[in-house]
C-alpha cells in the first residue's frame, strides 16, 4: 500500500447507552457514533485506530469496499433538507464516489450529513456482547464489515 492509499473504515455501533463508561463514550461521540445502528466512515490512522481499540466493546468495525460504500452513500446518504444524495447532486459539488472513498473530498465538504443510520441488520446479531473472534459481533472483522453492512442497507 503506497503512502497515499488509505484504508477506508466503517465503524457501527451495535451496544447503547445503558451503563457505559464516560470516556468510552466520550470516544463514541467524538466518532459520532451516538446511537445504535449508526455507521461512520473514516480513515484508518493512528488516531482513529486508538479511538476504536477504546470503543471496541460497543461497536464493530472493518475495511469497507468501493461497492458497499457507494450503495450506503447513495441509500442513506443525506443532505440538507434530509433530501437523498443523488449522483447528480456530487457532480454538482464536483465529487466523485471515488474522491469521497478515497478522502481526496471530505463528506462535510459535499454537504453530506454523517453518520448513517441504518436498519438493524436482516437475521439479526449473532451476540452483543461476544468479539467476532469468539463467533459474537463487536470488534474488528476485517473485511467481512461489509456483510454485515449489507444486512443492514
């Protein structure tokens, strides 16, 4: 991976607010993850890869591919006037899905609202409160973020 590829992450939050350690969700509502269901999409670096590894317990997270990120952007995503984000609504901000996944233009900078929130996901969670490691669902997954994404779309 070159110097300018970035890895695109998408964080959900699965647990909600009941009993949750202040700082843990401080670091939830510095991701903007402030409810259950919701999904961000950031980049993976060193700050954001310590606010997840703080959050782990209450959310999953992975690397997103281009097509799972285009249908969020274009199913979920919202503008101003909670109006749908069209393809012809980023070609007059002069983006790309390209641009927007590879973080060439921000979201904000469109006029995108962040975060999504999505549907719960179709057949459910397997566990809330187990890993992935240990066949539950918090926790990083790795590619497989985008299965679940898609029971959730």
């Amino acid at each position: 991976m070159s110097e300018k590829e970035v890895k695109t992450i998408a964080a959900v939050r699965i647990r909600g607010r009941v009993n949750v350690n202040k700082r843990i969700e401080d670091t939830m509502r510095l991701l903007k993850l402030d409810r259950t269901n919701t999904c961000v999409i950031i980049p993976y670096n060193k700050y954001y890869k310590g606010m997840l590894q703080k959050a782990k317990d209450y959310i999953t997270y992975g690397e997103i591919n281009k097509d799972t990120f285009k249908k969020i952007l274009l199913k979920w995503g919202r503008i101003e006037g909670n109006k749908k984000v069209t393809e012809e609504y980023l070609k007059e901000k002069g983006a790309t899905i390209d641009d927007l996944y590879s973080f060439k233009k921000k979201l904000k900078e469109v006029g995108i609202k962040v975060p999504f929130r999505l549907h719960p996901p179709r057949k459910g969670f397997k566990a809330t409160r187990r890993p992935f490691t240990m066949k539950g669902d918090l926790g990083y997954r790795g590619d497989k973020i985008n299965d679940l994404l898609e029971r959730m779309i």
